[in-house]
C-alpha cells in the first residue's frame, strides 16, 4: 500500500512538473487571447484549484497511516 500511494505520487509529481513549461498565461492578458493562451489559462486554473485537493489528500492518508493503525 505504502509503495503504491509513493509511486503514484512520484508518477502525479513528474506529470505536474512536465506540464509546467507549457503554462504561461495571464488572466490580464486577454489583448491577444489566442486558443493557446486560452488553453493555458483553463490548464493553470485546473491546476492551482487541484493543488489543495491533493494536499488535503495527502495530509489525510499520512494522519490515516500514522495515526489509524490502533495500538
């Protein structure tokens, strides 16, 4: 179990780190909005809303492993 969720974070770590060369939008920016421009802002908005979710994720399964096993 403890491997699965560290290489499925590893996995999740590495995707997120190779998508953020393709993200430079900004919401103010909208004088030349091309599809691109657009794409990335929708990418990096998904993104930024995804980072607490899996934070909260994380935080929940380290309590759940580090305080779940009743002594």
């Amino acid at each position: 179990m403890k491997t699965k969720v560290l290489l499925f974070l590893a996995v999740l770590s590495y995707q997120l780190l190779a998508i953020s060369y393709k993200v430079a939008a900004c919401p103010l920016c909208q004088a030349g909005a091309t599809k691109r421009t657009q794409s990335a802002y929708l990418n990096t908005t998904v993104l930024l809303m995804s980072v607490p979710i899996i934070s909260g994720g994380i935080l929940f399964f380290w309590l759940k492993g580090k305080y779940g096993k009743g002594e």
